[in-house]
C-alpha cells in the first residue's frame, strides 16, 4: 500500500513509501513499519478522509500522514 508522508515526516524517508500489505493491518502497524511514533502523526487520512490509526487498512487504501504544523 502508499503511505504518503508530508513536512518533518518525510525526513530520511521520502514522500511516498510502500508498505507491505497484510491482512488486519492497522495505522499503528504502519506507523511502526516506517519507526514513527504516534505522537508525531498529528493527521491520519486513508483515502483522503481523517481516519484513526487503529482502523484496518485494504490493500489498494493510500495513507497520507502529517505532523503537527507549527508557527507563530
């Protein structure tokens, strides 16, 4: 599946990563897969909608996740 990473995320990483697919596979396991914390993961869409990280994943879904955005 495309996991699609946006500002500080894509650091060392790249904008968009495959990750393999497999049966019952969550947001948490994705985010384990590329070493990310929860916490740093501030937007989960799958498929362009907010999402929750626990929610099961299909095969051809596309991930896009994005930090915390700071200013001031």
């Amino acid at each position: 599946m495309k996991v699609q990473l946006f500002a500080t995320l894509r650091e060392n990483r790249g904008k968009e990563i495959e990750v393999p697919w497999f049966d019952g596979i969550d947001g948490y396991a994705v985010l384990k897969e590329l070493a990310l914390d929860a916490g740093d993961v501030k937007i989960f869409l799958i498929n362009g909608r907010h999402s929750d990280p626990g929610t099961t994943i299909k095969p051809d879904d596309i991930i896009a996740l994005f930090p915390a955005v700071g200013g001031g």
